[in-house]
C-alpha cells in the first residue's frame, strides 16, 4: 500500500511539472485547535434562480434596533433547498452563510 502513495504523489509531481499549479482549482480547510471557517450574518435580498439568492452581509445591533446592511450584494447557494427546483426562501430572511471553495453557501428552510 505504501508503494501506490509513492507513486500517486510521483505522478503528482510529475503533473505538476508539466501543467503548473494554477490549472488546478482545489479548496482546503485547516482543522487545528482555534481554527475556524469564517461565517457571518446575512440578510435574504431576492432570489437569482434555483435555489441561488442575492444576499446582503448585516452588523447585528443591539436589542430592539434592527440589523444594519453594509458592504455589497453577493450571491449564495441554499443548501435546504433542491439544485433543480425553484426557489421558494422570501426576501427578508436572516442567515448564518459560509465560503466553501469559491461558493457562499447557507442553508435556511423555507
């Protein structure tokens, strides 16, 4: 078993000498005590298609104010809802969303 990793990593190598690093697209997530995936608190603003919404990054106030929206619109996947059916999550909704690879994604029932 030890000779196949051998050779996976050689033929690694070898890809690697011949392509370069920058054709390939590949996301890791550091799991070490005090590390964490950044999250952060969004505000639902319309639907894209499917189950991708506009979202807007919110600052959560104190008791009794509303949250203040700051910085741009983005798009984000929810993951509670099917990737080939509409959409149905109303504007307005807050959410926790997260980067996974080149993707935000959240995932607040309907």
């Amino acid at each position: 078993m030890e000779n196949r990793h051998l050779t996976d990593r050689q033929e690694l190598l070898a890809e690697l000498a011949r392509e370069g690093s920058e054709a390939r697209r590949e996301t890791s997530t550091v799991v070490a005590p005090g590390a964490r995936i950044p999250a952060r608190v969004v505000k639902v603003k319309s639907h894209v298609a499917y189950n991708v919404y506009r979202v807007r990054a919110v600052v959560i106030n104190s008791p009794g104010l509303a949250p203040t929206e700051i910085g741009e619109q983005m798009d984000a996947i929810n993951l509670a809802e099917s990737f080939l059916a509409p959409g149905t999550l109303a504007p307005g909704v807050y959410t926790i969303i997260t980067r996974v690879g080149e993707k935000n994604v959240f995932y607040a029932v309907p």
